[in-house]
C-alpha cells in the first residue's frame, strides 16, 4: 500500500514538473557568453599570443580552438560553427580542425559526405593572411582525410605536401616535429597537428592526450559528456604539477554529436539561437536532488523547480575559474566569454 501511494506521489510530482518544465523550456530566454550561433560575436582577441614568453612551451598554454571549423552549411545535424574562420581567428581562435576530402588531386573541405563550399586553399590564405598581420600568433592545424575519394592518384600526405610546398604557403608552415617546440619558434607560422599518415611533418596528433567522446545517443547523454570534460580539465591542469619534461599536449572536445544536435550539446538550448531557452531535463527538485548536480535549476514554483540541461560551453566556463591551466579546448560555436576565460587562464601562470 505504501509502496503504491509512494510511486503515485511521484509520478504525479514528475508529471506536474514535466508540465512546468516544458513551459519553462520555452519561456526563459537563456542567453550567455560561452555560447554565440552569431556570424560574429563581440570578442577581440587578435594578438592574444603578444603577451605570452616565447619561452614558454606551447603545450602549456592554453588555447581555444573549434571542432569542425569550417562546417558552415548541412542543417543543424551538420553544422558545428558559424563565426568565419576569419572571425575565429580575430575572436582568439588559435587551434582548427580541418577535415579534408581528396578530390582531383586536391582538398575539399568536408564534414562527412557535405561539401562545405570551401577547398584548402580557401583555409590557407585565411590563415596566411592572418599571420601576415599578426606574427606574433601562430595557428595549430589538425588536418585529417574525410570521406571518400574521388578522382585522385594522390595519396593524402602527397597532396597535403604539394600545398605546404606551395610559394604562396611555404613560409607560413613550421616544418618542425619536435612536441616541446617553444611559442618563439612557431611565432607567425601553421603548426601542424598530423592526423594522417605517410609523412613526418608537424607534430603527429595522436601524441595529443585527447578526450574526444564526440557521440551521444540521447539528449541525456549530455551529463555524462560533461563529466568526461571535466575530468579532461582536472587531469591536464594537475599535470602541471609534474616536471616540465612530463608535461603533455592535453586537448578537450566540448563537442559531440549523433543522437543529438552539435548546437544542444554546447548549449543546452531547444533551438540553435544564442539567446534560445534550454531545454528542460523532465526532471525536478527536490525528488530529483541528487541528479545531475551540475545543471541547473530553474523556474522553481511552490518549491519544485525544474533541472534544466546545460551546455558543456556554458559548463566549462564556470568550471574554468577552479583551474590554472587547461590545454587545447576544442569546441562549437563559442561564445566570447569562453573564449576570453581560456585566454585569461594564461595570466594565471
């Protein structure tokens, strides 16, 4: 009898929340600074890199980089960014993810089987460009093969050497491959992070301690994603503590896509806007107190509020004010609060 009257309280508790948690995740605006779907968000951060001792190794600095930094076009299944990579880049944008297709003996800028109206020439004299009018930066570049070949003899690594030897790009590539290389010797240049095989140039990608959990398969997924975020952030900040000589490159995909959408995953949010509301979990306090005690909670009404989801951008912001030191953190459309806090974690060292 009571196990009955228990389990009816509660179902009624969770109905009633569910109701209040769907108005809720319609009504609140949820507008903040790590998270921006604008073409251009308000940061400035062009010579970031000035200020930092060209002593200082580069896997000790941390810097903010985005996943799929050319995926513009393809609906929201698709789309990771939405700053250009021009913007990227004068927002603080220091480290990029290309995807490359071979196509006719060239690069074709994919995310999966969608073309993303741009080839690696296009990428490159962004960059180029960029670094001719600031030398004090460099850019680090993973470059990797995506989807099919078509009309190619070419193995990927002789393609992408044809481009590094290219006159209008050869000056800009650091053609080192050392992982303790100092920010003096890279000022002005491409560090390549070489996630292909068939060639010894930059630095190999899977010498990176990468946590780079990119699927989900539900919405509620998402917690657990952040904790393996999280626990990303904890282990290269504490690898500080070691010997210089131990120190890693530690990068961190807030990303993931699959069950759901690469916009939610960063937010929280029911629509990709910047200003969108989050999405509710369908869970509540206090019958749910103990869940998900990182996200929070909101719309409270006669002492039941609603948990709603919280996007790993948003997450790591806060979580960024514990910590000294964070690596390479990868992620979708970032905003300039988050941007700006990675950078400032360089004034803490």
């Amino acid at each position: 009898m009571f196990a009955a009257h228990s389990f009816s309280r509660r179902f009624f508790q969770f109905a009633t929340a569910f109701v209040f948690s769907l108005a809720a995740s319609h009504a609140n605006a949820h507008n903040h600074s790590a998270y921006s779907h604008d073409a251009q968000v308000n940061a400035y951060h062009a010579d970031w890199m000035q200020g930092i001792s060209g002593d200082k190794a580069l896997r000790d600095i941390s810097i903010p980089g985005t996943h799929d930094t050319m995926s513009f076009y393809g609906g929201d299944i698709v789309q990771t960014q939405s700053m250009s990579l021009d913007n990227q880049l004068m927002a603080g944008i220091r480290m990029l993810d290309i995807r490359c297709r071979r196509i006719d003996n060239k690069f074709a800028i994919h995310h999966g089987f969608v073309y993303q109206h741009a080839n690696f020439d296009d990428v490159l004299q962004a960059v180029t460009r960029f670094l001719a009018a600031h030398p004090s930066e460099t850019v680090m570049m993973r470059v990797s093969e995506e989807y099919d070949v078509a009309n190619s003899n070419l193995s990927f690594a002789e393609i992408f050497t044809n481009y590094a030897n290219d006159a209008r790009y050869s000056q800009y590539f650091w053609r080192g491959n050392n992982s303790d290389v100092t920010l003096n010797n890279v000022r002005g240049k491409i560090v390549v992070m070489r996630n292909f095989s068939g060639i010894d140039f930059g630095i190999p990608y899977g010498s990176m301690q990468a946590q780079d959990a990119y699927n989900m398969t539900t919405n509620w997924d998402l917690y657990s994603k952040w904790e393996k975020v999280k626990n990303h952030l904890n282990t290269a900040n504490n690898a500080q503590n070691l010997p210089a000589a131990q120190h890693g490159f530690y990068i961190n995909y807030l990303s993931a896509s699959g069950g759901s959408f690469p916009y939610f995953v960063v937010s929280g949010h029911s629509s990709p806007g910047t200003g969108a509301p989050r999405l509710a979990t369908g869970l509540t306090t206090p019958g749910w107190k103990n869940s998900y005690p990182d996200f929070p909670r909101v719309s409270c009404f006669i002492g039941i509020c609603t948990i709603a989801f919280e996007g790993t951008n948003v997450l790591t912001y806060d979580y960024l004010n514990r910590i000294r030191f964070s690596g390479v953190i990868m992620t979708d459309f970032p905003g300039a609060g988050l941007i700006g806090r990675i950078i400032e974690l360089n004034q803490k060292r």
